[in-house]
C-alpha cells in the first residue's frame, strides 16, 4: 500500500475498506506507515474507534481528514434491532465529539424507513446532527437488498412496491413502510437533505469543522446541490423501461 501510494505522487486518497480499522493490529501498522507520507486521505470505520485512543490518534497523525460512519439511526430503538454499539443517542453524540475533537470530518451515514420509523423521524434526527455539529451527513431509505431477510418478509407481508432493482439505490422508496406512507417517506428524505444543507447550516458547522476547509465545503455544497431542483416524485419507484 505505501509503496503504489509512493509511486503515484498524489496527496489525497480515498480507502475503499468498509471498516479501514476491523483489523486493529493491521490499522495501526497501516496509520504507522502512513504518517511519513504527509498525505490526506479519507475513508470508512465503525464508531469503536474511538475505544482504541492509540489507534484514533495514529488516525489522526497518518493523515485521516474524515471518516464515513455508519450511525444508522437517532432511534434507540432501531439501533437496539440492528444490535448496534453504542445503542442509544448519548453515545453517539460522545463518540461523535472524540472524533471531531481529534480534528477528523465525520460524515454520518443514517437511514429512514425502519418499522419503528414514524413522521417525527425526521426532525430528530437533524435535531441530533445539528446539536452534534456533525459535518457531513449522508441521508439514505432503507433498502431492502433481494436475498436479504428484510427482502423476503417485505415480500411475504405485501410490501414491495418495486423490483425494478435501478430503484434499488438507496434514494427510492421501494416498500410500503409501517408508520407513513410511501410518499411521507419520501418528503421526509427530501426535507431532511434541503434543511441540513441549507446555506445558514452549512456556515454554522463549518466553525466547529474547520479542520479540513475544502473537503468540508466540496462535501456540504457537492451534496446540497444534490438535492436542488428535486421533487418528493423523483424519490418514488420508477417503471419498468421497456
């Protein structure tokens, strides 16, 4: 890895590891060789980095510029089914702070559509990311993937309203969820991303974040434009092409 990134004679990358620290005693060597590069680089971890103060700070020191991190959801609940840890809300928000004091970008991966997901969803969830100052976040609709167990019982209990697998992308609502409908979905998805990356939202976190100034504003502006000219249709299943 040091020697093709040697060879290349870039300053930024990007790891393409789900989780770049599942094998701590490997990370730790990896962060190590890493820190005479002078790179930037970003990638994928689990939140148990912050468990390991060495590892986060060989992190730090290799060049880590920001993580991708799998929250899910602000629900205690939800986290509780996926058999998440942390579990609740409050460890969150503490590990988020170790992360962002570090001077790491967390960009925070989470998911609306659960069984346990209703309406108020959506503003507690920008209510804990805003209170967290989080940097970045990525919104995404439960996506239940064919050949998962969710799949079949989506399938079982009715609930699919596609299997037209291009909708299968994580910004389309493909069943019919438990507490709202399909379309409440939908505008749910679409105001969260509009009101977490308003211009005022973006400027306000940027002070808490300024580690890393061009990754954080190509991140914020790269995904608020993602969600202009959007209409809660363009995030319902598409037909078929023939």
């Amino acid at each position: 890895i040091v020697k093709e990134i040697a060879t290349r004679g870039n300053k930024k990358f990007f790891f393409l590891d789900d989780n770049i620290i599942g094998d701590v005693k490997f990370a730790k060597e990896l962060f190590t060789a890493l820190s005479d590069l002078r790179i930037r680089w970003v990638g994928q971890a689990s939140i148990s980095l912050v468990k390991d103060k060495a590892l986060l700070g060989l992190a730090e020191k290799s060049g880590c510029a920001g993580l991708f991190i799998g929250i899910e959801s602000v629900s205690s609940h939800n986290l509780k089914r996926l058999r998440k840890t942390p579990d609740n809300a409050k460890e969150y928000s503490q590990a988020i702070k170790i992360i962002q004091d570090s001077g790491i970008l967390l960009d925070a991966s989470l998911v609306f559509g659960f069984d346990d997901d209703d309406k108020s969803i959506f503003e507690r969830t920008l209510d804990f990311l805003d209170k967290n100052r989080v940097a970045i976040a990525t919104f995404n609709i439960l996506t239940p993937y064919p050949g998962t167990a969710i799949f079949e019982r989506f399938k079982k209990e009715g609930r699919l309203l596609s299997q037209n697998w291009q909708d299968y992308n994580h910004r389309t609502v493909v069943f019919r969820p438990k507490n709202m409908s399909p379309e409440e979905l939908a505008e749910g998805f679409l105001w969260s991303g509009r009101n977490f990356y308003t211009k005022a939202s973006i400027f306000t976190r940027f002070f808490h974040n300024f580690t890393h100034p061009l990754i954080y504003f190509s991140m914020n502006w790269g995904i608020r434009n993602g969600f202009k000219n959007k209409k809660v249709e363009d995030f319902l299943p598409h037909p078929i092409a023939s």
